[in-house]
C-alpha cells in the first residue's frame, strides 16, 4: 500500500512495517528519563519534561496511524517514594496536559483515560481526570490510557475485592467467575489486551505494569532512553512484533 505522507516522512523502519496489520493496543513504559537529564548535567525533573514531550510526538503518531489504544505507565504506585519535587513535575506534567486535551480532545476524536488509583492524587487533579473520562464517553476515537498511581499487583487486589464486594450484594457468584469476568473488574474493562508492549530505557523487566493484560503481550526493549524514543523507533517496534510468531500457547498451522 502506498505510504500516506506522515508515514513517508519517517522512512528507513517505515519501509519495513506493513500498516495494515498493526497491533491495535500498543503499552508503553516509559523509562529512562532521570539517566537522559543526567547524562546532560540536568536535574531529572528536566529528562521527565522531554519525556512528556516525546509522549505528545509518539501519542499523536499513533492516533494518526489509527492505532485503538494507547497505554501509558507515567507514575507507578512506588514512584510516589522519591524526592518531592519529582513528584510534584510530573503531577505538573500531567495536570498541563490534562488542561491541553480538554480543550483539543473533542475536535481531535481522541479519548483519554487514566488508569489507577486517582483517589491519591490531588483533588484538580481528579477533576481533570473525571472531565476528561466524561468527555471520553461521548467519543469513538483513538483512546490514551494513562497510568497513574498504577500497579499491577494493586489493580488486580482491586479487582478482586470488587468481585467480593458483588458476591457480598449477592450481584455475583464465586462459581461462575471467569476470566472474562474478571476482567470487568479490571482498570481496562471493555479495552482489549495490548498485543505489545515497548520499554525503552534498557531494562528487561515488565516492573509491576499490567501483569493480566500482557500475559500474550511481544515485548519489545531498546537501550533509547525515553525521551530520545522516535516515530522512527515506533516503527522498529512494529517490525519486531511484524516478524513475531504469535501462537498462544498453540502450534503454527
Ligand atoms: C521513569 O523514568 C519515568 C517516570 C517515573 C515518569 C514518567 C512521566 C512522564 C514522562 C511525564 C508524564 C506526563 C505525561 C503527559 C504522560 P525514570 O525517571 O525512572 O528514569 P531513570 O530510570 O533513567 O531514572
């Protein structure tokens, strides 16, 4: 198929991706910002202002490529142990751009969502994210899940107290518990399963982000700190899960 124009203009991995056959949910950790800052001579609040930056690029990449479903890991329910200040940019960060999609999310067809307990965060902050997810119902489009005061351990306690809390109401019935079930429980009700999931950063390690959810997830790793992370890298992600044997627990046929 010929390249529409912004697929053109990141060429080289492009080349290499079939469009057609892209995963519907990509998951993204975003790792490596501290280690960008540092290496130049910044304080890390600095490596997490690029990395939101890149966050702007690559979402909007793949809303344009008409990707389902974006998910983000953006604050984890450990990252609240470090220095105050940390926390308090990216809380910035994320409140800036919970203003900016207000006001953009409707002319875009663009849904945002955020994942975790929010009950922590500052009351704005929870307002912003309750207009957000109103305005979300009322649209079809690309949906962004971020993850925010997120652990997947957390998420799947929740889920399970949930379910008690039914079977309790008498709205539910141990026995006829599934999986499917239970994952109405789950932060992504109703989202399908990521197919993929990227770290950038140089880590291997999934560091408690949806262990349900990517149980038949292809990871993709590169050693790019987040904040360097291209369109161009996105496509190098693509083609690895492109060339992927994808048999859940089955044989080829
Ligand atoms: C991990 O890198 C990154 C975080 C804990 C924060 C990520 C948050 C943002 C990019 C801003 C969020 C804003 C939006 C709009 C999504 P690290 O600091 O642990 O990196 P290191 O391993 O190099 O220290």
């Amino acid at each position: 198929m010929a390249l529409p124009f912004f697929r053109k203009r990141h060429s080289a991995a492009a080349g290499q991706v079939d469009f057609d056959h892209l995963p519907r949910h990509v998951a993204i950790i975003l790792d490596g910002n501290g280690r960008w800052a540092r290496r130049r001579g910044l304080p890390r609040t600095a490596g997490h202002k690029a990395g939101a930056e890149t966050f702007r690029t690559i979402a909007t990449y793949c809303r344009d490529i008409g990707l389902d479903y974006l998910t983000v890991y953006a604050f984890s329910t450990e990252n609240w142990r470090r220095p105050e200040e940390e926390v308090s940019t990216i809380m910035d960060l994320l409140k800036r751009y919970m203003l900016e999609a207000l006001d953009t999310m409707e002319r875009d067809n663009v849904r945002l969502r955020f994942m975790g307990d929010i009950s922590a965060l500052s009351g704005e902050l929870q307002e912003l994210a309750r207009r957000c997810d109103e305005i979300s119902g009322r649209l079809t489009g690309c949906q962004c899940n971020i993850c925010i005061n997120y652990g997947g351990r957390a998420e799947l306690v929740h889920a399970a107290q949930d379910f008690a809390r039914a079977c309790l109401a008498g709205t539910a019935r141990p026995e006829e518990l599934t999986e499917e079930t239970f994952e109405s429980y789950l932060y992504s009700a109703g989202i399908p399963s990521p197919e993929l999931l990227i770290r950038p950063g140089g880590e291997q390690r999934l560091s408690n982000f949806l262990l349900w959810q990517c149980a038949y997830a292809e990871f993709y790793y590169t050693d790019v700190l987040w904040p360097d992370f291209t369109v161009e890298d996105l496509h190098r992600a693509f083609a690895a899960y492109q060339s992927r044997d994808r048999r859940f627990g089955g044989i080829k046929r």
